[in-house]
C-alpha cells in the first residue's frame, strides 16, 4: 500500500458551546466533548485509511482546562502510525474567547482505530509516512504507545514489547 503523510489526513474542526452542552457549572461536560473528540480524531483515521473506521481504544484523556459556555473549541487530529489494521490518531483540544481572542490547551488524547470491512473485520491500512521532526516524534512514540496499550488490555506480553525495551534500553543505557 502506498504511504502517506499525517498532513493528508489531519482534521481540524471548530464547535461553539451552547447550553446545551453545559453542566450545572456553565462548563462543557465531559461526554460531550469526548463525542466530539471521537469524531474528529475518526475523520482523520477514515481519510488516512478510507475505509470505515471502529474505536478500539482511548488513553491519555486528559481534561486539564474547563471549556465554558460561549467559548469555541477547537480539535485537531492526526494519525502518528498506521500499523496493520490499526492507527494511532492523536487529538488535540484548544478553547479560544472570542471576546479576548486568546486561546489555551485544554485536552489531549490518543485514539486507537481499527478499519474495518462491511463484516466489521479488520482490514489493512497504509503505512504513514513522517515528513517533519514533529511527525517522526510523534511516529516513534506511537509504537511504544501501543505496546503499552496492548500489554495493559492483555493483548501483548511484557517481554513481546520490543520497541518499549529498546527505548528503556537507549535512555538507560542498559
Ligand atoms: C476493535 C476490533 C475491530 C478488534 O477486533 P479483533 O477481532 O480483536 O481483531 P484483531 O485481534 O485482529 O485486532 C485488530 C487490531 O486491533 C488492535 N486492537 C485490538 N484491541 C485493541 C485495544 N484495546 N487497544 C489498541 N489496539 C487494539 C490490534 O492490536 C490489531 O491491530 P493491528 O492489526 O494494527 O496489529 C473489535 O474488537 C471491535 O469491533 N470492537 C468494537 C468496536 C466498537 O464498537 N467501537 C465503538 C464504536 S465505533
């Protein structure tokens, strides 16, 4: 299959919070932006593979800033690392006030998808492709991420995790 790059598939999307979407506190509740999360960060995992895609897992859910009412959110995703049929798509999430114009980290997290036929059986994606420092970063930390995931849901054993041992291997000089 033909690489390609994580820039072929990013995906960014702009939301406005609406009453509706708030707590009692006025902020953006947690499930709701975990919805718009698994959309966007899915959209990119479709374009990567075209194919259609299912949520395998989600670590790193990380709400370090409340999102409050009226403020704009937005997400941006992209796919680290494509394996054989599973991709690891990363998500950022950033509020702005419109009134002030600044804006602020509020979330990140990892998506694993699976591609998937019209049986719901796996199929194979394309390879990415890293073409900035950024990517490469993000391609290198994706295998280590998904031995850590694996090793957790009870899909890998620990001595299987070759690139985590060669990373402890490489920082510790063992
Ligand atoms: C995800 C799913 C397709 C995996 O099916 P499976 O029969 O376990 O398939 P396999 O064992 O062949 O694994 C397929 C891929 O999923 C990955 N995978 C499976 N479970 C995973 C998990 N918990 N975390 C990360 N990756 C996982 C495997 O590592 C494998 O990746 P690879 O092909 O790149 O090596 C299946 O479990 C499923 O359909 N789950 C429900 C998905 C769903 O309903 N999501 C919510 C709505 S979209």
């Amino acid at each position: 299959m033909i690489p390609k790059s994580p820039t072929q598939s990013r995906c960014r999307t702009t939301e406005l919070v609406l009453p509706n979407d708030t707590n009692v506190l006025g902020n953006l509740m947690g499930g709701r932006l975990l919805y718009l999360m698994d959309i966007c960060a899915a959209i990119a995992a479709q374009r990567h593979s075209n194919s259609t895609v299912v949520t395998a897992g989600v670590d790193n859910v990380d709400f370090q800033s409340a999102i409050k009412l009226g403020e704009v959110v937005i997400l941006e995703s992209v796919v680290n690392r494509a394996f054989t049929t599973s991709m690891e798509t990363e998500i950022n999430v950033w509020a702005e006030d419109t009134t002030t114009a600044k804006r602020r980290t509020c979330n990140r997290a990892f998506y694993t998808f699976v591609a998937v036929d019209q049986n719901g059986s796996p199929v194979p994606v394309p390879p990415i492709q890293p073409e900035t420092d950024e990517q490469r970063e993000r391609f290198e930390g994706a295998a280590q991420r998904r031995e850590l995931r694996l090793i957790l849901s009870g899909r890998l054993r620990l001595d299987g995790a070759r690139h985590l041992h060669d990373h402890l291997a490489a920082v510790t000089g063992a």
